[in-house]
C-alpha cells in the first residue's frame, strides 16, 4: 500500500507540470527510439548485403580480371593483361576438388533489331553460368545455352529483360534475329530470361552486376566470331584491349576446401600476375564473414550512438529534478513533519523518475516501430525527388528492409530506467537530507 501510495503520489506530481514532465521525458523517448531505429536500419542493411553474398555460395571461388595500372601493363599500346584459357586448364589440371568451373568473357556493345537499339552486354559463357548466377528462364520463355550450342559455334543468344523491352516490346523475340554492328554477326534468340535483381559491389574486385540488358552467347562462338582482341574509339583515338577472361567462377563439394582451393589458386596464378595485380581472388565465404563482422560493429555503435541519447536523456531528468526539489521544499519539509521519513522523500523522487524513463520509454518503443515504415517513405521521397543521386547510393541502402532486433527493445528499456534511476538518486537523497525546520521557512 505504501509504494501504491507513492507510487499515485508520484504521477499526480508529474502531472500538475505536463509540459515540464513532456521535456523531461523526451531525452529518454529519442534514446529508445534511437536504439530501435538504428539497429533496424544496420539489421536492414546486414541482411541485404549478406544475402547478395550468399546468393553467390558458400562454395564459390570467384577470379576476376582487374584492370591494371599503365605502368604495370605488359604491353601498353595493346592493353594486354587479365586471366588466360590455359590458366583455367591448369588450375583444373592440378585441383581434384573443383566440382564446377564457369568461365565468363564480357563486352559492352549495342545490339539492334531492326530500327530499335540497345546498350548493353554482351557474355560469353557455359551452360553453367545461370545456375552460378540464378538465372532462370521466363515461363515459355525458351531455353539457356548448352553445350551443343558452344560445340557447333552456333550463333545462338539468350536475352535479359532490359533487352526484350527495348527490342522486341511488341513481338515474341524467340526465333528472332538481333544484330551487333561492331562485328556484323546476327545471333538468334533461343531463350528469355525472367528479371533478375542487380547484384551489390560486395568486396575485393567484385563489382555491381545488372543483368537486364546482358546477351549470352557460347564461350566458344565468342572465341571464334569476336576473338580475345578489342578495339575501342576513345576521345578521337583507337585502344586495343586483349583478353581472354573477365571471370572465372569455380565450385568445391564442401565448404571445407574453400580456402585451401582458394590459397592453390593464388599460388598458381602468382608468377604471372602477382607483380602486375592483374587478378583478384574472392572468397564469399570470407566475404560473408566479414559482412557479420561488421553489422556486429555497426551494431555495437547504433547502441553506443543510442547511449548516449539515453546518458543526456538522464543528465535532463537530474536537472529537471534538481529544479523540482528546490521547488518543492516547502512540501518536503511538510511531510517530514508530519511524519514521514528520509526513506519515503527518497522513495516518492524515485518514483518520479523511475515512471519518467518508464514513460519516456514506452513512447520510445512505439516510435522506434514505425521508424521502417518511416525509412522506406524517406527513401522512397528520395527516390522520386532525386533519381540520380538515389541510383548512386550502395545497393545495401536502397534495397534495404529495416528490420527490427527485438532483442534491443529490452536492453534499451533497462539502460533506460537504470540511467533515470541513477540521475534521480542524486536529487532524491539531496531531498530526503533537508532541515525539516529550514525547510518549512523557505519561501
């Protein structure tokens, strides 16, 4: 009955002051929202980026070409560098434990049907490329490359989306032919592909991919219609660039050979490519790893940020307490002589600011649930106001979800009452400790 008592007391006293009490409050409500809100949008982007890391595969070992410094070029008036044909060899030659290997040529071209064009593309692959990069073909939507197709040097393609919608936006495109003027070459369409989402820049030299204006055709017609070697008009001047491979996408039986493949790979391909850094090996497994490490880091300053929301929330609430028991010495020195002791004084300040950061955090966590919904409109205003500036942003920020950890809302309410509690003790006990006698003459 006591503590009911106090308990009343106490909110009856907050409540002769609402604007007062409204201020106090709202240290500790910016810092519980701020908690719930910044682990939500870290959560958000943590799973973005992980997912477009593990749609690559635990057991995928990815080689990249990079392109090189001039002054690390072999033969700057050719640009020759990158990955070879005979290196894939090798590395299959000598490593039993790659199950799958998917070598991949790109080049940007146009691609014309009829009086309609399009930017885009242009891949030379295997028929393991759509597994590797979970393509699928459209419902009656035709087929992807096989291994007759590169056997037979046929010129066959499969499309993306962004290409049937700017070619073909009125007409079935299978059995259509499209045209790429750099080589004079028609190639038959033979499968569309259902939109796939682009793929994020996630580390090492592991670029953004979209793949709605990509062509596919076989690794070997590739290889025998265009060659390794591409001339380019550059500012009013021809570049040559010779290439055999953007990319090689390798495939162990079990996530345990990994890194071991991987540490063969780099010691393969080093005499040639260490010195020039013409190469890179990435490891998503490695990279997904780092992707935990980091949301953990982002997570721990998302709740120190929140922390000290929370530590000037209390610095408010011990000021605002501070104030009040100046205030309110006359009702103190009242109540000890009728009676009550230093413990009830100590007891009713606590109170006060117990259901203070109690308050202030409730409102905290009902802000803190509309805080995704209140991204997701900020990003979508962005969007619609600034296209440009949006398309620019990461990948893991755009495609976002916010997504609330639960787990914050508890650790946030505790560190919230514990640091009213704590910012209150001080003006309670300065209370509790007044002259009953100098209390009552104050005026």
């Amino acid at each position: 009955m006591m503590w009911l008592r106090t308990f009343s007391l106490g909110v009856k006293s907050l409540t002769l002051h609402p604007l007062r009490t409204g201020l106090t409050m709202l240290g500790i409500l910016i810092g519980v929202w701020a908690v719930i809100v910044l682990t939500a949008i870290s959560q958000g982007a943590s799973d973005q980026v992980q997912k477009q890391i593990e749609s690559l595969g635990a057991t995928t070992i990815i080689v990249r070409t990079v392109k090189p410094s001039e002054e690390k070029l072999v033969d700057r008036s050719a640009s020759k560098y990158g990955l070879l044909r005979s290196e894939l060899d090798q590395i299959l030659a000598t490593l039993p434990t790659i199950q799958k290997a998917v070598p991949i040529r790109e080049i940007r071209r146009q691609f014309t049907y009829r009086d309609k064009l399009c930017d885009g593309r242009l891949v030379g692959c295997t028929p393991g490329y759509a597994t590797v990069n979970q393509l699928k073909i459209r419902e009656r939507g035709g087929r992807f490359l096989t291994d007759a197709d590169g056997l037979n040097n046929e010129n066959v393609c499969v499309i993306a989306t962004g290409v049937v919608e700017r070619l073909f936006p009125y007409e079935e495109p299978l059995g259509k032919r499209i045209y790429i003027p750099e080589h004079t070459d028609f190639y038959r369409v033979v499968g569309v592909l259902e939109a796939r989402n682009p793929s994020a820049a996630i580390g090492g030299s592991l670029d953004s991919q979209d793949f709605s204006k990509d062509v596919y055709i076989p690794m070997q017609t590739m290889q025998k219609r265009i060659g390794d070697t591409i001339v380019t008009r550059r500012s009013g001047q021809f570049q040559i660039e010779m290439m055999e491979l953007n990319q090689i996408t390798l495939q162990v039986e079990k996530v345990s050979q990994v890194r071991t493949t991987a540490a063969v790979i780099e010691n393969i391909l080093a005499p040639k490519h260490a010195e020039v850094g013409d190469i890179a090996v990435v490891v998503p497994l490695e990279l997904l790893e780092q992707a935990r490490n980091l949301r953990l880091m982002f997570l721990g300053i998302g709740i120190l940020i929140a922390c000290i929301s929370l530590l000037v929330g209390g610095i408010g609430i011990m000021n605002i307490m501070l104030a009040s028991v100046t205030e309110r010495t006359r009702e103190i020195g009242i109540r000890r002589a009728l009676g009550a002791k230093r413990a009830d004084i100590v007891r009713q300040f606590l109170v006060e600011t117990i259901v203070l950061s109690f308050a202030g955090a409730f409102l905290g966590i009902l802000l803190g649930f509309a805080g995704p919904p209140m991204y997701r409109l900020f990003i979508g205003l962005v969007a619609s106001g600034f296209p440009e500036q949006f398309e620019a942003l990461p990948s893991a920020i755009r495609d976002s979800q916010p997504a609330i950890v639960y787990e914050t809302i508890p650790l946030a309410v505790i560190i919230a009452v514990m640091v009213g509690l704590v910012s209150g003790l001080y003006p309670a006990i300065r209370a509790a400790r007044m002259n009953p006698i100098e209390a009552l003459r104050h005026e």
